[in-house]
C-alpha cells in the first residue's frame, strides 16, 4: 500500500511507490512549487514511474531555481538512485 502526505516539512512517502500510484503522487507534486523535503523513511520501494515523476518535478522547481530535498532514504532506495546517476541530481541527505 502507497500513502502520501503533505506536512509542515512537506511530502511524506511511505509503502510501495509503483506504476498505478503515480497519477495519485502527481496530484500533490503538481502542487509544489517551492523547494520541498521529500521525507521517504517509510518508502520500501519506488519503481521508474516514481522516479519519474520526481525528476519531472525537479526539472520543474529548478527552472524556478528551488529544488526536491530527499531524506531519510534507505539504504535500497539510495542504490536504486545511485545505480541510475540520480544522486548527482537530487540533494540527498
């Protein structure tokens, strides 16, 4: 199961972030349009869907000279990011 929140931070990620979650993500990405923290400690797992939409909305806030914080990845999470050369995209802490 897939939830997202907004909170005071800002985005929270948790369960399975897969293909039929994206167009429910999109609806609060679509929203942001400022630099966000992106909290994913409770995510287990973020297929290329996820991933793109993340990027989109990067792409999006960098035109506007914000950006995407990523935090609290797992270690998993972290080497799927590493494996496609998004880490030298995002701020990852």
């Amino acid at each position: 199961m897939f939830e997202i929140r907004r909170c005071e931070e800002g985005i929270v990620l948790s369960g399975r972030f897969d293909a039929s979650q994206v167009e429910r993500a999109r609806e609060v990405f679509d929203e942001v349009t400022e630099a966000c923290l992106v909290d994913f400690e409770a995510l287990s797992y973020i297929s290329s869907g996820g991933l793109g939409l993340l990027l989109g909305t990067e792409k999006r806030l960098r035109e506007k000279g914000q950006q995407l914080t990523l935090k609290h990845m797992s270690s998993h999470i972290r080497e799927v990011f590493q494996y496609a050369g998004l880490d030298m995209i995002f701020r990852i802490e």
